[in-house]
C-alpha cells in the first residue's frame, strides 16, 4: 500500500469515527492532539491563529 492509499484508509476510518461516536468524545481527542502540537511547537493559541489567518475568539 503507497502513502496516499494509507492516508485515505485512514481518512476514510476517521471520518466512520466522527460518524459513529458522539462530538464531545471525538473534538476533545482532537483537542489534545491540538494542543500537544502547539506546546511542541512552542506557540500559544493565539500565535497558531495568527500563522493560520483565522480570528481568535474573545474569552470574557
């Protein structure tokens, strides 16, 4: 199996995933993958958005 047929086994696996479980369990999984990346990268929320273009939301 090359690179691309892997990667498309495994978008086709994720996307059964989110299908099939509830949004609360899969977006907190993403959550810590997320902010793993970014302590590993040494950026903060806001940084990441920058690089990314998209507005970050205002915690009040």
């Amino acid at each position: 199996m090359n690179n691309q047929e892997q990667r498309m086994k495994f978008v086709d696996a994720w996307a059964e995933y989110v299908r099939t479980h509830p949004d609360s369990e899969w977006s907190r999984q993403q959550n810590v993958i997320i902010n793993s990346c970014l302590k590993s990268a040494s950026l903060t929320k806001e940084q990441f958005l920058e690089m990314k273009r998209v507005p970050a939301r205002k915690t009040e």
